[in-house]
C-alpha cells in the first residue's frame, strides 16, 4: 500500500463522516418536531406514554381540558378510561418537574463522564 492510498482512504472516511452528520443535523431540525414548545397550538396534549409490549402502549392525553387513558397499539386506539380532574393535575405537576435532558447529556450519564 502506498502512502496516497492511505491518504485517499482518509479523504473518503472524512466525507462520509460529514455526509452522516449533515444528514443527522437535517432530519433532526425538520423531521422530529414533537417538543410541546413547537405544539402550544394543539389541543391534544400527551401527559405520558409507557410502553407495556413491543408496539403497545398506554398513553395518557389532555384533550379540551378532560384527561383520557388510552391503549395504543399498531392497529388501533382504544379509550380505558376517563380521568378525572386531580389526578391528572398531578401527573402534569409531575411532568413539569422532571429535568428534561437531551441525548448527548444522557450519553454522558451513562458514559460516566462530566
């Protein structure tokens, strides 16, 4: 292997690496627009979400000012239950006091680095 072989072999590395991150920076600023900051215009507003099973999930949605327990799954929306008014105030109190962090501070947690 010559030296221009390895050099060339860089160059290529280097261009698929920035080709990755600008594809990265353009489907995170126009894809993924799910921030309740961007959605004060919605009248559905999701409280929480756990999955139970692979694609199924129980959600919990604010919709003009009643709270509703749902199931979610990939073919349909079933309604539980309806909730009523103090204890969805408490899941919401309890949402806004959880530190929303973003991926890289996440990454750090879990990495073990400050």
């Amino acid at each position: 292997m010559k030296a221009w072989d390895i050099i060339q072999i860089f160059i290529i590395l280097g261009v698929m690496v920035g080709v990755m991150y600008g594809l990265l920076y353009l489907v995170k600023k126009y894809l993924y627009r799910f921030d309740n900051k961007e959605n004060k215009n919605s009248k559905i507003k999701i409280l929480s979400t756990q999955a139970i099973l692979p694609k199924k999930f129980v959600s919990v949605i604010q919709f003009n000012n009643q709270t509703y327990l749902l199931g979610v799954s990939d073919q349909s929306v079933n309604l539980i239950d309806k909730i009523d008014q103090s204890f969805s105030e408490d899941l919401i109190k309890d949402e806004t006091q959880k530190p929303k962090n973003n991926f890289l501070e996440l990454l750090k947690a879990n990495m073990g680095i400050k």
